[in-house]
C-alpha cells in the first residue's frame, strides 16, 4: 500500500536521480553530435576518445552534485579534470607530476593549436588520426561537455545548451562539400529534444511527453532522410563545389576532391551559360593548383592584385609577343555556383561587371573574391586565344625563370614507379615539349580508362602521390588522377606544371550556332587539367583525360600549325559535349566506395541506422510510456483501478494472452490467479479484483481503492515472472497490447464465465 | 385422480403483508447458507441448482424446474419449501384439474346466507405446481395469470395473494401423452428454468444409504421465518446495479433477438427478470451490487425457457434445452463486459 508519509523522501530521490537522467541526456546530446562529425577524422579511435572524455566530465560533474558540491565550484573542478586529461594526453612530460599543466604544457598546447591549423588547412577528409586532430578532439569535447553541464544542469539552462552545439556542428558544415547531413542534424535535434524533455521531467515529475519527443525525434529523423534521399542536390549543397573554400581566397581545403565528388553527383546541375566570340570552345578555368604537398594538390597563397577600376589584368606569364594571339570575349551568367573563383578562359585580360570587389593572382591570372562570391555575377571577359607554333614550344630554353622553381617541386619520397613511368613514356622525346606531348599521349593512347568510380572502389580516391602510384597501376581515374599525375610527371622531368581546375566549355543551346551560341554548362563538366610551362610561351594546357576535354592542337604534330580551328570537329555543335556520360547507374555504387566520400554513407547509414531502430524500439517505448502514465496516474490519486485492471490485461497480451473485453474482470482474474503462485501476489490479485469491479459497478462515490499501483505491480511481477525469458523479451520488444483488441479476428467465443 | 391443494396449517395468513425491514447482508449469507445446507441435506449434489433456485427465490421470482421424472424435481420444490416456516400449498397437475381448483371457488353459505370465497391452491407463499404441463390449458392458465398478477379475481371480487408468492413448477420435458406444453407466453412468465440433471455416482450412493429407510423430508424444519424471507428478499432488491451492469443485461438480451440460431428472443420482462436475479445472486454472494458475472451465471437459467431455436439450431436434437444452452452461452461470450466506461 502507498503511504503519503514517504512522499519527501521520494521526491528527493527522483530530484536525485533527475539529475542523473539530464546527464543521461547530455550524454545522448553529446553522442548525437559525435555523429555529425564522422567522415572528418580516419578510423573510429577519435570517436570513442569523444565519448570517454564527454562522458568522463559529465559523470564527474553529476557525481559532485551528488555529492554536495558547491554549484559555483563544479564547472571550475571539470575544467581542471579536462586540463589533466589533456596534461596526461598531450603534455608530453611538461605538466607537473605528469598531470598539473605548467608553461611548458601549455606552450606545447599552443603548439599542437597551430600544428592543428595548419594541417587542417593541408588535410583533406577524412583526415589521418594525427595527434593534433586528438588535441582538437579532446580539448572541443571536453569545454562542450563543460559547456553542456553548466548550462544544462548548473544554470538550469537547457535551451541555452543547444548553442553550445552549434560550434561542433558548423566544423563539419565548413569541411565537408555538403554541409552536415540532414540526419546527423535530426539525431541532434532529437537528442536536444530529449534532453528538453528530460529536463521538463526532472522540474515538474509529470506531464508525460517521452512518447511525444521519441515521435518528433523519429519523425525529423524520418523527414531527414527522405530530403536526402529525394533531393541530392540539397545533400551536397548543389553546385557549391566549393563552397569549403571560407578559409581565404583560393583556399579550399581538398579541392581536386570535391571535383571528383561533383562529378559522382548523380543529376548534373546547371552551373553556368555563356556565349564566347572564340572560334572554338574554351575551357572556364577556376584557379591553379600549383603546390604540391605530396598528399594534395593547393593553390599557393600569394599577393593578390585588387580589380583596379578599368578592370584590366596583367599581362600573362612569360608569353612573348612572337606567339600569335587572339583576343575573344566570353559573356558569362553564373547560375549555381558558390566559387571564391571565377570562371574564365585562360589567360584573361580583363573582367568588367563584376559585383563586388575581386582580385586577381599575378603568377596564374586566376581572379578571386575578396569579399564576395561568384554566384550569380554577370560579366564579361576579355581573354587570349594563344596559338603557339611547335617551333616555339620546341624553343623552350629549358631555363626556368626563378620564380617557377617550386612549380617544379616533387616530393623526395615520390614512389618510383611515377619516375619511371615518366621516364619509360617520354623514351625518345628530346625537347620538353616532345615529352609532354609524350606524356600527354602516354595518357590517351596507352590503355587509360576514365571511370569516376574505380579510384574510389580501390580505395584511392583524392590526387596525392601514393594516389598517382596506385592509378598508374591500376590504370583507370578521372580527370584528376590524370592531371595530377601528368603534373607530376612533368615535373620529374624538369617542365614546370601545375593543376588546373575548372570547366570544359559544356554544350551549346540546340539550335544556336556561332558566336551567339550559348553554352550551357553543368557540374559534369567539372574538369581538372595540367598546365605545362615553356619559356617563350608561358603556361600551356595539355588534355592527358582519356575520352574527355578537347586536345590542344598545338600537341598533335601532324595538324601542327596555327590555329586551333576546332580541335575536335564537333564542339560547336549542339553535340559538342565531348564528355564520357557519367554513367547514372555506376553513380550510386560509388556510395559504397571507401575514402573521402565514405562520409556520406556513414552518417547516412548511421542515420538509417538510427531510423530503423528507432522504428523498431517505437513500440517499446509507447507500451513503456503507457504503463508508466498508468502507474503515475494511480499514485497521484486513490482509485483508478480500471486503469490498474487495463494496465494488467495490456500486459497479459503482450504476453501472449488472448484477453477478450468479453471476460468478466472476474473470469479474467480467475486465469491469473491459476499462474501466481505466490501469496501476497494473489492477495494483491484479489484487492485488485475487488476494487476493479467496486469501481466498475459498485454504488458510486463510497469506494476508493489505495495502493493500487502498489498491488498492480506485485501481479504484474507475477505475470512477468511465469512468462519466460523469451516471452519477456517478446513483451518489450513487440507489445501486442498496442493493437486494440477490436482490431484483431475475433477468436472462439470464450468459455462462458458461468 | 384429483390431487386437491394441501395446505400448511402454520402461519395462514391470506392478506398481504407489508414489507419487512431490510436485513444485512452478512445475515442475509447466513440466512441463505441455512436454507442451503437444509436442502441439500435432503438432495445431493445438485448445489448449482439448489443455489439458482434459491436466487430466484429471493428474487421473488418463479422457478421452473424440468426434468426426466425421478431425479428430484419435487424434492427440491419441498425441500425449498419446507426450510422456510411459511404457507406452502402443493397442486397435482393432471388433465382433468380445474381452474377453480387453482384460484378458489365461491360457495355459498347457506347459514350466513351468502356467497364465501373459498381460497385455491395459490393462496399460499410458496405454491408448488407438480407437472404442470399435465393441466389443461385452461387450468394452466388460470395458475398463470395468478403469478404475473399476484391476485385473484372470482366472481368480481380481486384477492390479493400473499407476499412472498412462488411458485415453482415441475415439468417432465418428454411429451407424453395427455400433456400440454406451455406456450412462450406462459414461460416467460417463471423468472426461470432450472433443469436437475442426473446425480454423479457417490451421490446417488450416498441417497441410496439415506433415503432407503425414511423420508428425508420429514427430518427439515423451517430455518428462516416468512417475515424474514421477505426481509432477504427486500435486501436483495436494494442491491445496487450499475448503469452499465444493466446495458450489459440489455445488450445480452437484445443479442438473442438478433442471433440467428434463435427463432424468438427474450422478452423485455426477461432484461427486468435477469438483473432482478442478479441482484438476489449478487446479495447470496454478500454483495450489495451487481457484476456481470452474475447476469452471465444467470442466462442460461433466465433466458433459456424463453427462447426458440430455429429448426436448424435444433437440427437432430430432441431436446432445445442443450441446444439453447449452447447459444445462449455462445452469445454471453460474445458481448462486452463493460469496464471501467463508467465510474471513473
């Protein structure tokens, strides 16, 4: 029976354990976050440091509530719990006693702060397990799990806990080409709204919303993954390939990368329209990427020239005036795309109607924005049509200007067979030029393949250099691995290169020809090319791309001369496309490749994951939130007993039961009383029994059962009790209680109460 | 042969008797237990029968027992009859049996020089009818419309009968001869019909060893008197039923109007008659409201005479009895139970 004199005790007990269930819930919330980030770091070591350090501080923290510390003192005590941690982690020996950090800990925090800035910056993702990612990892989890406990708990503020989020959520926002997935935000959303309701719980010990908060978080779970799975565009951000690229101009984190992904987009989307004066279709070129780490392709920070008034660019890099140029005009409309870059034909000479305040590179004439964005700019570029004679690329001093020396950097640790694949494919050739268009045919006419697929399905998907090892041998890539490795080959061989990215001219308008064609381009044609230079002529583009882009015509002897008058025959035309399709159906295997991409798989998976069990646990919560509604409605108030008597037939069938609401509480309590065999259970039965049946048909107002819920527990201990493991687990997991009797085939009359 | 009324000679009161007081429920148990250990020392083994019989005696009601001959319809009638100290009057039914015989004739008295009412066999509290379907029609009748009415009416003058009035009625279910089944409407009219059923092999031992010498009749006495039965019986009308006590009642009835084994349903008189029963059953239980495991003990018992089933229920069976027992339990497994719809 309840007595109300126990009433305080309980409900420091619950306020005790309340404390416990918002740690619980931070905990989720913290969990959840950890999600958004996998696909950032390698492997999964990084993920369990997270927790244990989340969790460490946050039970930390509860445990001196409990124990009766001082409110103000707890953030204070976790923040030096977190200095040790770190103390121990990375101090190397520095604190005092291993453990209390001292100048030198904290220089060499300061230190692993700055070897963390930079490799972020040079790594892609995911990023190798470096210490300094650890650092990050550690020093992040442990000020949000602060941060969390404070507002949550401390301050009472769990509202406020929601933006100590936001910071964890914006990295993988800024990092990955997509933004954080929709369904690591809604696990997010979801463990926020627990933590909402945990925290509602605790203040008020009532109004019952677990089910409420399961449903929203399931369902936001739910929408989250429709909208990616309908809309892919919105997964990956649209065209916004470059969208990374906040850090500073021509600054992107992994761009050769985020080609390659948008080139596995599965629908291309419209990127820009242009129409060119040129007699033949140009390249949009983006920027450079002229510095080669050994693990990735960047593009050089340098001093950039503001668009001065007249819009004019300096004059391009060692071009002499012996080669015969052509001026043409490029009208372009950018329609989709969120580049730091703008998009011209190289080499550009002037840019008028821009918007916003751009800047232009000296060494590569790429423009950039300073304070604004390509999107939606509207301009018109001057560029040159540079037809160099193969005379004068032969020319080619092979002295290179100073200024070019690190565009002939090569790592030391280069793998061999890159050399002698260079070697071996330029046998024969005396001049650089000869030798790059050795190279340039080794990639065409040998048996290269194009396939967006195969570097991610072999596991090397990206443009450093044990990536160009692996494609030389496997012989199959798309642009990127063809212009790294050409690059570097070139390299090896004393011609200074560097990647180029941007756009192939795309396809014109049907039915528009000439210099009022528009062409129209998509992120298919997304493309990544080497630029050799020679003296004399400066920076010259090669196509090594099996089956894509259109081959200078200055590399091909037998047409030597002159004008480049379509080089492939056909790009004027509504054709002109001279793109390998992307095959739509090899696009979706390429989500169970392995790498760079694999980000998206994961937390898509984790969020399926996370759907299909939530789907599956549903039931299990709502039967649990039933009975636990009941069991507080009987203690809140006397009586009830119909409840306890719906509570204990709901609990027979999801047992396995057949309960029919054509049995007499009477019948039904006949039947239970055969399985109890304890006696205090089947007094219990009894009063339950009576009480029921008082409340149900007695006189009203004279009978007022007590301790119901006290009673409805010992029976229900006994129902539990005789059904078996397996009978148990079926209970929880598929409550038959949750269908309404009256939708279930009606079985045999039962045998008759009489 | 013409089997004339026997009548008591203990307590002959003929005018109606105003209601006693209520009594509690605990002496109304213990009254009941009296009266049941009474009877069933005289008949073996036939407690349920023994027990509804009892209900429908502190319901006020009739009861019709039917059976094969021999198996203790009369006895039970007795003993039931002899355990309260109250009039008992006991009609032979045959054939050639007057209504007169029944209700009571007026003579006239030549000294007074008028006409005197000479009371029937009904002026009693507990009438017991033996083989009651050996009467005429006409007889039948008359005893009847005594026990809906609870009066008498000859020659223009009404006598009221006396309270409590019971009749229990026997009946042998075999047509024979010279028998006149009782029509539906007459049925109706017993709150209800229990049937006795062959008794298991240690009682029938046990009656062998008891009953070979005496008459067990002779060794009961009254245990409860008149004033008290009707004191049981106001006790038990007072028990409470429940709104949906009573739905449940009205929807079991309603259900066997509409069940398709059945030809006729039960009447209203047969929803007031069941929770009626129910009342007295929940107050033998020393309950002072009725559940719906009473209305379903009762309806076999309460509903089973007056129902009909169509000649395809029937099929083979000589017997409806079994056949409607079936259905009617049938039915009571199918409707409601009302829980906790009302009351919170």
């Amino acid at each position: 029976m309840v007595s109300i004199a126990v009433a305080p005790v309980a409900v420091g007990l619950t306020r005790r354990a309340g404390s416990w269930r918002l740690t619980s819930a931070l905990l989720l919330v913290l969990l959840a976050t950890s999600f958004s980030l996998i696909g950032l770091i390698d492997g999964l070591g990084w993920w369990f440091l997270m927790l244990f350090v989340g969790s460490l501080i946050l039970v930390a923290g509860t445990v001196l509530r409990t124990l009766g510390v001082p409110r103000v003192l707890i953030p204070l005590i976790e923040v030096a719990i977190l200095a040790v941690i770190l103390t121990l982690g990375f101090g190397r020996g520095t604190g005092f006693l291993g453990i209390i950090p001292t100048t030198g800990t904290f220089e060499r925090f300061g230190a692993l702060g700055d070897l963390a800035r930079t490799s972020i910056y040079d790594q892609g993702t995911p990023a190798p397990p470096l210490i300094e990612f650890m650092f990050l990892i550690v020093l992040g989890t442990g000020v949000l799990a602060i941060l969390l406990d404070t507002l949550a708990i401390t301050l009472k503020l769990p509202g406020w806990a929601g933006l100590a989020l936001v910071p964890v959520l914006v990295v993988p926002a800024v990092l990955f080409t997509g933004g954080v997935s929709p369904a690591a935000l809604a696990v997010c959303a979801a463990a926020f709204l627990f933590l909402l309701r945990s925290d509602a719980r605790q203040r008020h010990q009532a109004t019952p919303r677990l089910a409420a908060s399961f449903a929203i978080g399931a369902a936001s779970i739910v929408v989250a993954l429709v909208i990616a799975v309908t809309a892919p565009g919105f997964d990956r951000g649209g065209a916004t390939s470059f969208s990374a690229s906040g850090i500073s101009i021509g600054g992107t984190v992994t761009p050769l990368i985020d080609l390659g992904r948008d080139l596995r987009r599965p629908a291309a989307v419209h990127v820009l329209s242009y129409t060119s004066t040129a007699p033949a279709p140009q390249y949009l070129k983006l920027t450079s990427l002229d510095r080669f780490t050994g693990t990735v392709w960047k593009h050089r920070e340098r001093a950039m020239n503001r668009l001065p008034a007249a819009d004019t660019i300096g004059h391009a890099l060692g071009l002499s005036t012996a080669v015969a140029t052509k001026k043409f005009e490029t009208t372009v409309h950018i329609d989709s795309m969120n580049s730091r870059w703008l998009p011209v034909p190289f080499p550009v000479t002037s840019v008028s109607g821009l918007s916003g305040t751009w800047a232009w590179d000296p060494a590569d004439l790429t423009i950039g924005a300073v304070d604004t964005n390509a999107a939606g700019q509207n301009y018109k570029a001057t560029s040159l049509l540079i037809s160099p004679t193969i005379a004068q690329l032969k020319d080619d001093t092979g002295l290179v200007p100073a200024s070019l020396i690190s565009d002939l950097f090569v790592p030391n640790d280069l793998p061999a067979i890159i050399t002698q694949t260079a070697v071996q494919a330029t046998v024969g050739a005396t001049s650089k030029y000869e030798k790059a268009v050795a190279l340039q045919d080794y990639f065409r006419l040998s048996d290269f393949q194009y396939s967006v697929d195969t570097p991610l399905e072999q596991g090397y998907g990206g443009d450093g250099m044990a990536v160009i090892a692996t494609f030389l041998e496997a012989k199959s890539g798309y642009c990127v691995h063809f212009a790294s490795a050409m690059a570097i080959m070139a390299r090896t061989l004393g011609i200074p290169s560097r990647v180029s990215i941007g756009y192939l001219p795309g396809a014109s308008s049907p039915g528009a020809f000439g210099s009022s064609a528009v062409y129209n381009v998509t992120s298919d044609d997304l493309h990544a090319w080497p630029e050799l230079y020679f003296a004399g002529v400066g920076w010259v583009p090669f196509e090594p791309t099996v089956g894509r882009g259109l081959i200078p015509s200055y590399t091909r002897p037998d047409s030597a001369l002159t004008l480049p008058t379509n080089p492939t025959g056909s790009a004027t035309t509504q054709s002109s496309r001279p793109l390998v399709p992307v095959d739509p159906t090899t696009t979706a295997t390429s989500s169970s490749g392995r790498g760079q991409t694999a980000i998206q798989p994961v937390v898509s998976g984790v969020g399926g994951g996370l759907l299909v069990a939530a789907l599956l646990l549903a039931p299990a919560f709502l039967r649990r939130w039933r009975r636990r509604t009941r069991l507080r409605q009987l203690r809140d108030e006397w009586g009830g007993a119909t409840i306890a008597w719906s509570e204990l037939r709901d609990t027979a069938r999801d047992f396995g039961w057949y309960v029919s609401d054509t049995e007499t509480p009477r019948a039904f309590a006949a039947r239970v009383g055969d399985i109890l065999s304890d006696l205090n259970r089947l007094d219990a039965l009894d009063r339950l029994l009576l009480a029921v049946e008082r409340e149900s048909f007695g006189p009203p107002g004279r009978f007022h059962a007590r301790g119901v819920a006290d009673d409805l527990e010992l029976v229900l201990a006994g129902l539990e009790e005789q059904a078996g493991r397996i009978g148990r687990l079926k209970a929880v997991v598929i409550p038959a209680s949750l269908v309404p009797s009256a939708w279930l085939p009606s079985s045999e009359t039962r045998a008759a109460n009489a | 042969m013409n089997s004339y009324p026997t009548r008591q000679p203990t307590d002959s009161s003929v005018a109606p008797t105003e209601d006693s007081d209520e009594m509690g429920l605990d002496e109304l148990r213990r009254a009941a237990e009296g009266i049941i250990t009474n009877v069933e020392s005289v008949i073996d083994g036939k407690h349920d029968a023994v027990q509804t019989a009892l209900t429908v005696l502190l319901a006020e009601g009739h009861l019709l027992i039917e059976d094969v001959p021999g198996v203790g319809k009369t006895m039970l009638a007795k003993s039931l009859a002899k355990s309260v100290d109250c009039t008992v009057s006991r009609i032979q039914f045959t054939p050639d049996l007057l209504p007169s015989d029944v209700t009571g004739v007026s003579v006239y008295n030549q000294a007074e020089r008028r006409f005197e009412f000479k009371p029937g066999a009904v002026f009693a509290n507990i009438v017991i009818g033996d083989e009651i379907n050996r009467a005429s029609p006409k007889t039948q009748s008359a005893l009847l419309e005594c026990m809906e009415e609870r009066q008498v009416t000859v020659d223009g003058t009404t006598y009221r009968l006396t309270s409590p009035f019971i009749v229990v009625a026997t009946q042998n279910p075999i047509e024979m001869e010279g028998t006149y089944a009782l029509p539906e409407a007459q049925r109706d009219r017993f709150m209800a019909r229990i049937a006795m059923g062959y008794p298991d092999d240690a009682s029938e031992l046990a009656m062998l060893n008891t009953r070979d010498t005496s008459s067990p009749l002779s060794r009961i006495g009254p245990v409860v008197s008149a004033s008290q039965l009707r004191a049981m019986m106001t006790t038990a009308r007072a028990v409470f039923a429940s709104a949906p006590v009573k739905q449940y009642a009205v929807d079991l009835v309603r259900a066997t109007r509409e069940d398709r084994d059945l030809r006729l349903g039960a009447s209203p008189r047969a929803t007031l008659q069941l929770v009626r029963a129910a009342k007295a059953r929940a107050a033998l239980d020393g309950r002072d409201f009725v559940l719906p495991d009473d209305i379903d003990a009762l309806a076999v018992a309460v509903l089973g005479h007056r129902l009909l089933p169509t000649s395809r229920a029937l099929g083979h069976h000589h017997e409806s009895a079994p056949v409607i027992e079936e259905i009617v339990l049938r039915i009571v497994g199918a409707t409601p139970v009302p829980v906790g719809t009302v009351g919170r």
